[in-house]
C-alpha cells in the first residue's frame, strides 16, 4: 500500500489511521538512500513526494522554508538565484549507492546529510532552525521557527535530524542560509603519506585562513598519485591572499598546485558524494567518525586488518573505506578501531544480505539503547515508522 499525502493535514490522517491498524509503514522521501541500514519489511509506504515547494523565502533574513518532498536541486537552484546557498553542502549518493531517483529536503534532514563544509559551517542539523512534522499518532507538530529570532525552547528538530525516519514523518524545514562565496581555489598537494597529509589538513584548520574543505585521497584512489586538497572560498583577492600564505607555510611537506574554476568544483562534488570509492559497486563501504587529528591513526590500523582503499574529509574526522563484502565486510575489527580511536563506523553501502547480517548503524550503548527506546516510545508509540531500520526488534 502506497500513500502520498498532498498536505499535512491528510498526512495525520494518514498515520492516524495506520495507528489504529498498527501498520508498520516505510517512510520514503526520493527513494535514493532505501538501501541503507537494516533491510526491513512493511505493509505501507508512506511517501512525501507530493508534500513539494518552497514555502517560505526571505532573502535579507537569509532564511529558507521548503516542505520536504521538495527536490534538493529545485531548493539550491532557487537560493543560487539570490546568491545563496545552504551551508552544509548536502552530499548527494546515487552514484555511490547506485540509486535512481531525486534527492529531497525531507532526506538530507533524515539523514543529518552533510558534505566537505561541514567542518566550517556545521551540519545539516546547525543549520536547521524549524521542522514539522506528524508523529506516530498522527499529530501534526512543529519545532523551531521560521525566524532565527524565535527558536526558543526545547529544539527537538536537533534530534529528529538524523533520525533516519524512525521517529517522525517530517512535512516542513526551515534553514538559515549564507550567501555563495564570489570564487573559490584549492590547494592541491601532491604525493603525502596519509598521517603527513592529515597532520597538515589539521594545522591548516588552525590558522586564521579559513579552508572551507580538507581532504586526502590517497594513491589510486581517483588517481595515481595522493592528492592532499585544501579549498579556499570567499573574495577572490582574499583567497589569492590566504593561498599564498597557506602555501608558504606548508612548503616544505610539497609545493601546491591551485586548482580553481569549475575543475575545483568538480573535485570537491567527486569528495562530497564518495564518487572515487563508489566502483567497484559490490564493495561495503563504511563511514567513519573520529576525532581528526586520528583519522590517519584508525585508518592504518585497518588496514593491517584488512584490505580496502580510503577517503579523508573534514581534515581526517570523516574516514570512508571500500572493503570486501567477504563474510561480515570487517565489522568487528572496523568497529573495534573506530572505538578505540574514540569514533564509530556506520555502514552507509552493503549488499541485503549484509545488511541483514550485520548492525549497518554502530551499536550503542546499553543505557543509551534504553534512552532511545524511550524517545521512539515518545514520538512514534506503536511502532510504525520504519521499524527495525536501525536495529533489529525497534
């Protein structure tokens, strides 16, 4: 059973009635991350594909409100058109995860989808100020505002972002957004071994230069020789400016390429949507959050493990790895690292039968799991909203 509500207030009657028939329902945005976490079975989809459009946009207020089956590229068109733009860079995964479909707003906040910017401007989740959304008794609530002004009180948006849809079916979000940068230039060093290449990523978000990305793809991944980037963005004289600077102060690890125009967009686009690790397809790929400074650390110990190729972002705090899918793909000693290095692993892609197999989602905690299980008891009582998603039996 398919069902598409064309506004808020059919969506809660919707789920209302699936509460009184306890329907396990799937809630599905653009349809471009289905693959991800624990396969699941349901009677009904819940889809927010008609809930569409831009809402709310007050260009001098910087603040955007889009219902949430509204199409990524249909919002970033209209805010580049003031010459705006949202902060966290939203990463899209189809060639990745080789999904068909059209990313959508109500996805990436599921998500709490956020790309090589983050480490300047936040997450997805920092920059949302306002949410609605219907629960699992089919109440229709809001959170936030629409104004920065009035984001007062308890912010439950924060903990709906990144809920993967197990909480809530979202309807409406509302973003502040900055304006686009005039130009941008990387830094392109060439030929670093990993830890050198992170180390210096890291010194070089500790100066006053302000990188907007800091990335390392190492030998043949997306080329022959390791590539250590930097991207600068803003006013093209300050950036000519802080690239110099930057330049000079990391001469002696190698001398920088610049890389400017669309060839620089492309480059941080390829880093932003894991393109380099996305073939070959049958590979799991794994996404690691660590503390930066020991991404390069976690990522050899690994690989002492294991085979697999890697991706640095957020100067070594966001660690990608492709492995083999043989037997678990690496889970036990892939999470064992992360641990102890202070992070934990999300498998983000992995063929049905290993997503059945293994805990895509990093186990928590015991006293944490009781936390969540009385947050989805709060939000969705009856268990309707893509039940066993994250973990088998919620």
């Amino acid at each position: 059973m398919r069902l598409e509500p064309a506004s808020e207030a059919e969506a809660a009657t919707l789920v209302r009635a699936l509460a009184r028939d306890r329907t396990p329902t799937r809630i599905e945005g653009g349809a471009t991350r289905q693959a991800v976490g624990r396969p699941i079975q349901t009677a009904a989809t819940l889809s927010s594909r008609k809930l569409a459009g831009i809402t709310l946009y007050e260009p001098a207020e910087m603040v955007v409100a889009a219902r949430t089956g509204t199409p990524l590229a249909e919002l970033e068109a209209a805010l580049a058109a003031k010459g705006q733009m949202l902060p966290f860079e939203p990463p899209d995964h189809r060639v990745l995860l080789g999904s068909a479909g059209e990313p959508t707003v109500g996805g990436v906040v599921a998500g709490n989808l956020s790309g090589p910017r983050r480490l300047a401007a936040g997450a997805c989740r920092d920059a949302l100020i306002g949410l609605r959304f219907v629960d699992g008794r089919g109440e229709l609530l809001r959170t936030g505002g629409r104004v920065m002004k009035n984001v007062t009180g308890l912010d439950l948006g924060k903990l709906l972002c990144g809920s993967w849809g197990t909480l809530a079916f979202l309807t409406e979000a509302t973003f502040k957004v900055l304006p686009r940068p005039e130009a941008e230039l990387t830094l392109l060093f060439e030929g670093l071994p990993d830890d050198r290449a992170v180390a210096l990523l890291c010194a070089a978000m500790g100066t006053p230069f302000g990188p907007s990305g800091a990335a390392h793809l190492p030998a043949g991944v997306g080329a022959p020789r390791a590539r250590t980037v930097l991207r600068l963005e803003g006013f093209a004289e300050s950036i000519r400016y802080r690239a110099d600077r930057l330049a000079d102060r990391f001469a002696e690890h190698a001398r920088a390429e610049r890389i400017e125009g669309e060839a620089s967009a492309a480059l941080w686009r390829a880093i932003r949507d894991v393109e380099p690790l996305a073939e070959p397809h049958g590979r799991a790929v794994w996404r690691l959050s660590l503390p930066p400074k020991r991404g390069a650390e976690a990522a050899a110990a690994i690989r002492a493990e294991r085979a697999c190729n890697v991706l640095y972002d957020w100067s070594g705090g966001l660690v990608w790895l492709a492995t083999d899918e043989d037997e678990d793909a690496g889970c036990a000693p892939i999470r064992a690292i992360a641990r102890r290095f202070g992070g934990h692993a999300l498998l983000l892609r992995g063929s049905r039968e290993l997503r059945a197999r293994i805990a895509p989602f990093h186990p928590v905690a015991d006293r944490v799991r009781a936390l969540e299980a009385e947050i989805a008891k709060t939000f969705d009582p009856f268990g309707l909203f893509d039940p066993g998603l994250r973990a088998a039996g919620t």
